[in-house]
C-alpha cells in the first residue's frame, strides 16, 4: 500500500510517510474516536490537525448510528472550481484589490429572482438564512484567482475544459449559520452520543443535513457568480466537491455510514486540493478501480485530504510572526500573489508559514496509490474579508 499508509491501530489507519509532521494530539483524537460506539474504521488524512475534540482531516465509517459532532457545525463546506473568461494576461491587481469593497454585504434585491430559482431547483425550503448566501465566512475559507502554472495530464484538463490562459476561481466555503444552528440543536438534545439509525431523531437530521449541503453548494455558486461580476467576466462550475458530510456508503461489503471532517471524496471525481494563500494548489484525478487497489481505497475510506493542514494553532500565529513580518508585509506573497484580508488576527492566522506545505501532502497521497496530479495551481488574488467577520 506504499510507504505513505501508516497501521495506528486495528481500525485507524493514517495516509502520511513518517516524514510528515502531525500534531500527536491529532493522532489521540483520531484513536479516541475509533472508540465510539459503532464505529468500524477511521482514517486520517495527510493533513490531519487537532479539532475541538474530533480530527481534522479524517474520515469515519459507522454501522449502526451517525455522529452529527463528527460532521460538525459547517454542513456541506466544500470547494468549486470555475474556469473565468478573464486572461491570465490581463490581469491588473492593483485594479481588481480596490473592486472588492461590496463582496461581503448580503445579496441586494437584484439576486433575488437567482435564488428563489436556484433554491427550488436544489429544493431548499429553508429561508431562515437567506441573507448569508453569496458570503464566505471567516476562518479558513476564502475565495481565490488562480492560474494553472504547470500541466502534468493535458487530456485531463481538456476534459474538465480548463484552458490554461484563463484565471481560474476557487472557491471554498460552506453553510455558514443554517449548518451551526442544525448542529447545536443536535448537541443540544443528543449532547455527542450520536443517533441510531431507528431513532427519530435519524431521517429529522439527516433531512436538515442534505439541505446544508444542497445550501453550501449554492452558496459557493453565488459566491463565484459575485466574484465574477467584480472582475467583468463570466464562468462555468468545472467541479463541486463537500468534504463535510455524512452519506451511505458501503466498504468491504459492510453497509454503513462514511462521515466525512475536512475529507475530499475520492469517489467524485476530480479534485482540487488547496494550499494556503501563499502556496501552490493542486488539480488531481483520484485513482480508483484498476488503477488503485480496493485495499488503498476502502483503507482510506474513498477519501482524501481537503488542503495543506494546519501547523500552529489559530490565535498563536500573531505571536509567531508579528516580530518577522509587518501587517503590510502579509498583503503579498513570496509567488507574486495579493491577499485581501482587513481582519489582522486572520491575516497572521491564515499566513502561509500556519499551514504544512501542500506539495508534502500530494506527495503522501501519490506514494499511497491515491491520486495522479493532473496540473498546479498558482494563487493570484486571495480574497478573506474586508474587515471583521465572526463566522
């Protein structure tokens, strides 16, 4: 299975070469859930860091009960790809970074007809959160142009129709305040014991749990279309993917239960997994069927990372870096590229040095028999925020 599958335990398994720093008490986190009731099998990706409790980085297969804690408060978080009508060679930054004052604000009325077609075409009946949709969030979402730097598998990227004089956007967020409230009405009544399948609390959440991830999925369409229009140009979704989920699966001939925290889907199909602001991204083709062995795949549970992985914790980071860089200094970074982001705490939490360097990553998964890299992706504009945001 090569040198990049790691046998914690009987049923944990870690997709990293030794040589990969990961946080121990990540690895506590990813065996202390092994332990719970009906849990069959956990695996950690290579970017696995310490949550609040759970993993980051991991996927979780039950067959008896679902966990909603494991899947957490940001139903549905994900990332899209589009490919943008804009020219690499066209691109003026010093333009576009004073075009982006209104990203943040709610939708105007002149959406609404969009998303009252888009909710009942993705059966969203839920209005409680309107005002949010088209919004990243804080934390580690963001909204990103990007140009394809290198090509490793051209009829790849003629498949996905991405031309490599084009910007790309990426575009990673989630379900913002309806996910967070599903979540803490789960915990409030359930605390984190889980939910069996004959409960009657089981097809309540999970209902509310796909329509999170139907809302994520057009929240980061309006966020791209938003993006689009700042810089005049047009788009078209070349990929859609959740990494915070929970579905039906079947592993082994065992029907069970496949949470996913911050895991990209290896079933899906193609997959960006990012870096940080100041790293390159990578386009892959997950191997699946005759090109990866089943004992990979089911080891894994059909998942790969979501991104680079954090290395420090979030409010250490100022500390760290405040006596080596000025807050002007993290505007720019070390490839050229431009970060708009006027809240200073997450401008030093989201600096590229918190982060594990994505290639690492990619290359764990590619020695692992996972993945085959198809092109990477340089940023050229990192949008986080204009000011404060709290979620």
């Amino acid at each position: 299975m090569g040198t990049s599958v790691q046998k914690i335990k009987e049923n944990v398994s870690l997709i990293a070469s030794k040589n990969t720093w990961i946080e121990g008490l990540a690895i506590d986190q990813l065996v202390k859930t092994a332990q719970l009731t009906g849990m069959h099998r956990v695996a950690g990706m290579p970017d696995l860091h310490p949550g609040r409790g759970y993993p980051i980085g991991a996927a979780f297969f039950t067959t008896n009960k679902i966990y909603p804690a494991l899947v957490g408060n940001d139903i549905g978080c994900g990332m899209s790809l589009w490919q943008t009508s804009a020219k690499v060679s066209k691109v003026n930054l010093d333009k576009w970074v004073k075009r982006f004052v209104n990203v943040e604000q709610p939708l105007d009325d002149s959406w609404s007809s969009i998303i009252e077609s888009q909710k009942l075409e993705k059966d969203i009946t839920t209005d409680r959160y309107d005002r949010a949709l088209g919004t990243i969030g804080g934390g580690n979402h963001f909204a990103e142009f990007q140009a394809i730097d290198e090509v490793y598998d051209q009829t790849a990227l003629d498949e996905l129709g991405l031309n490599k004089k084009h910007l790309q956007l990426l575009v990673h967020s989630g379900s913002r305040g309806l996910g967070q409230s599903i979540l803490v009405e789960h915990i409030t009544k359930h605390n984190h014991d889980g939910l069996q399948l004959d409960n009657e609390d089981f097809q309540d959440y999970l209902q509310k749990h796909d329509e999170a991830v139907r809302w994520a999925e057009l929240n980061r369409e309006l966020i791209a279309r938003r993006f689009l229009d700042t810089i005049r140009a047009n788009g078209n979704c070349t990929l859609d993917i959740n990494h915070n989920l929970v579905s039906p699966k079947t592993i082994d001939d065992t029907e069970g239960w496949l949470h996913r925290k911050g895991a990209t889907p290896s079933d899906a199909g193609y997959v960006v997994i990012p870096g940080s602001r100041g790293d390159y991204s990578y386009l892959v083709k997950p191997l699946t069927g005759d090109d990866s062995s089943v004992a990979n795949m089911s080891t894994s549970l059909y998942s790969l990372a979501h991104g680079a992985g954090r290395k420090w914790k979030r409010g250490e980071c100022h500390g760290r870096l405040g006596h080596k860089y000025k807050r002007e200094d993290l505007y720019r970074t070390a490839l050229g590229s431009r970060v708009i982001c006027g809240n200073k705490e997450l401008l030093y939490d989201e600096a590229p040095e918190a982060y594990k360097k994505c290639e690492t990553v990619i290359s764990d998964m590619f020695d692992a028999g996972l993945i085959e890299v198809v092109a990477k992706l340089r940023p050229v504009l990192t949008f986080k925020t204009n000011g404060d945001c709290s979620s």
